[in-house]
C-alpha cells in the first residue's frame, strides 16, 4: 500500500496543533463531493423508479460490485496508486449513470448499478487512503468529523431530491445530474500529487485476508455492519412501504435521517478523541435498532419521522466511532486496508438489507419486517460487547500516528 505524506499537513501551527484545512485537503473534498452526489442521488431514486420488483435487485446490484471492487482495492492501489484508480472511479460512476433512465428492464438497470457500483468502490478506497494521509495525526477526531460533515451534508441533500426530483422533474435530469457530478470533479484528481512515503511508515500493510481474521478490526467491522444493513432497508424501501399519498413523509424521513447522521457523526468524533470511541458503539447500535423498530409504524407520519431521527443518531455515532476505533488498531502503511474493510462492512451491509427485507416483506408486509429486523440487530450486541470488554489497551498501543478517513 502507498503511504502519502503532504508537508503542509504536518507543519505545526503557532499554537503547536497542525492545520486541518490544507489546499490538498480542500481539493481532496471536491471529488469527494462529486462522487457521494452522485451516489446518493441516485441510491433512492433507481429503487423508486424500478419499483417493488426491481428495487432490492437494483440496490442489491450496486452494493454486490461495491463489495466485490472493495475486496479488489487494496491491491489495485498497491499496484497503480491512488489518482488513477480514483479517476476510474468517477468515470465509472459517472458515464453509465444516464442510460439508467433509458434501459427497460431489471436486468438492464442491476447490470448499470454492477458497473457504478465498482466505480463507487475505486473511490471509496483509493480516495480514502489519500484522505487519511491529509489529515495530521494529532487531529483525528476533528479530521474524522470534518470529512462526515462533507460527505454528509450532500448525502442529506442528495438523498431525499433524487426521490423528489424523480417525482417533480423526471427521472432522467436526475441521472443526468448525477452523470455531472461525478464526470465534473475529475479535473480535480491530477492535483492530489502523492509524495514518497514518510520515514518510518514502510512497514507490510494488512492484506485483506489479514484484516478479516483480526478480531480487533472484524467485531466493529461487523457491528457497523448491522447499522448499515438497516441503512439500506430505509433508504431502498421507506419511499415504498410509506401510504401511496404520504410519498412527502418519506422524503422528509430521509432527509431528517441524513441531518441527524451527519450531527451525531461530528458529535461522536469530537466525543470520541477525548474519551475514546470504543465505549461508543454499544450506544449507537442500540440506537439504530430503536428507530429501525419505530418504521414498524409506517402509517403513522410521526413514528416514521422520529424513528428516523433516533436511527440517524445511531448510524452516525456507529459510523464515526467502528472506523475511528479501527483505524487506531492498525499501523500508517494499513490505512487503504481499513478503508475497503469499513467501507466492505457499510455496502455488504446495505446489500444484504435491502436484498433480504424485499423478500422478507413480500411474507410479512412491511411493519413485521422493520420490526423483525429490529429483533435481528441485536444479535450484534455480542460482538460489541466482547469487544469494548477486550478493553481499548490494544488501541492505545497502536501509537499516536494513525489518522484516517474512509471518505
């Protein structure tokens, strides 16, 4: 694995404490920025158009290639670096995003989504390792929570007006849109130059294999896997489970839901590099089956809404703490490493939910399977447990270098 170092990053304020803002960082953001647009516009809006029958195959699709492209990663970043995989990425996810509005078919729409997803996956793993070199070691909780607030805030916007615009404008100017974002930040890519890797970060990163047998990185790993399972029930099924006549509660419920993972995600990193993450993932696990449990109610506007909050809250606390604990656990030279695990764990997770709950609500109808899945999170509880038991020491000995960011 590559390890950046960027100069500007790590030259120390006058105050002691380096800058977070840098001009790499910033311009590290607008193909971040480019790339979650894209993928958030759509993530709500293909399911929607493709309606009961096609959504868990659509969602499904995208998540598979994403998983799949996410095992691959580490060792095409190894081999070609970060710019160009990252560049692949964008057009992957970009240029196939219009002819969603033109194919006819399920097939035709899962085989796009398998294409994107792949491209979505090139810029989660190759766009995070140069992230997690950008931001200076001493400021991983704010770096953390700095790169949630600019990969959350577009998701809370993109997320619930693709629905609407699908609904209000057309389909097709929503993957058009989607087609921009991604195709206009790749200009931005040739600008993130990799520097030579700093002194002392040479060491063998963790291959894949490794991490999965690693019980300090597979139990949170498997954690926010569950918070995220639930993730992609409500943003693939909520539009559809929700009365044909209340389509507004829905878009608000999403975009209620991105708000509140964006703030409890910047709250549990600045919480976090005071008093440690570990302790905080038991919290929003609990707090991602309680609001996954309230969408039982999907007839009722209020239950569905504050059910929303109370899983966006969780969700974003397991988001920020499973990968700032993460990354404390393993050396510099493993962060792409870390990056495609957490981020295998996110889309696995959001795959399989909404793969299995469209099956699962075709017996049960929607609010037994919100409630079941509810019932079913718990079973998580086993690995947190055992690992905030583990205790945070081995984190601790990890070292105070490791900063990074999945972003």
């Amino acid at each position: 694995m590559t390890t950046h170092a960027n100069s500007p990053a790590r030259t120390a304020t006058s105050g002691g404490r380096p800058p977070l803002l840098t001009r790499p960082l910033l311009l590290r953001f607008v193909s971040m920025v480019g790339a979650t647009v894209n993928f958030f516009l759509l993530l709500s809006a293909v399911p929607a158009h493709a309606g009961r029958d096609g959504a868990g195959l659509a969602t499904g699709a995208l998540m598979l290639s994403t998983v799949l492209g996410e095992l691959a990663g580490p060792w095409i970043v190894a081999r070609w670096g970060n710019r160009g995989p990252l560049t692949a990425g964008l057009f992957l996810l970009g240029a196939p995003a219009p002819a969603l509005s033109v194919v006819d078919g399920p097939a035709w729409t899962a085989a796009l989504c398998l294409v994107r997803g792949l491209g979505f996956a090139l810029t989660l793993v190759a766009g995070g390792a140069l992230t997690a070199a950008l931001i200076p070691a001493e400021r991983r909780g704010e770096g953390l929570a700095l790169v949630g607030v600019v990969g959350g805030v577009p998701s809370l916007v993109a997320l619930p007006l693709g629905v609407w615009l699908a609904q209000n404008v057309g389909y097709g100017p929503v993957t058009v849109a989607a087609a921009v974002a991604a195709l206009a930040a790749i200009p931005s890519v040739p600008g993130l130059r990799e520097a030579a890797p700093a002194q002392g970060a040479a060491s063998k990163p963790l291959g894949m294999a490794e991490a999965l047998r690693d019980t300090g990185l597979r139990r949170p790993a498997a954690v926010f896997a569950t918070t995220a399972l639930a993730a992609g029930i409500l943003v693939t099924f909520l539009p559809l489970a929700v009365p044909h006549g209340s389509a507004g509660v829905a878009t608000a419920a999403l975009l209620v839901q991105s708000a509140t993972a964006t703030a409890a995600r910047w709250a549990a990193g600045r919480y976090g590099d005071r008093r440690g993450s570990g302790q905080l993932i038991t919290p929003g696990l609990l707090l991602s089956a309680a609001g996954t449990a309230l969408m039982a109610a999907v007839s009722g506007p209020v239950a569905v809404l504050v059910g929303a909050v109370v899983f966006g809250t969780g969700f974003g606390v397991a988001q920020n703490a499973t990968l700032a604990l993460m990354y404390t656990r393993v050396s510099r030279p493993s962060y792409g490493t870390v990056t495609a695990l957490w981020n295998l764990a996110y889309d696995g997770g959001m795959g399989a939910g909404a793969a299995g709950f469209g099956l699962l609500a075709g017996h049960t109808g929607y609010p037994w399977a919100f409630t079941l899945t509810a019932a079913s999170m718990l079973g998580a509880l086993a690995p947190a447990v055992r690992d905030r038991r583990a205790g945070e020491g081995r984190s601790a000995g990890a070292g105070q270098d490791l900063r990074g960011t999945a972003g």
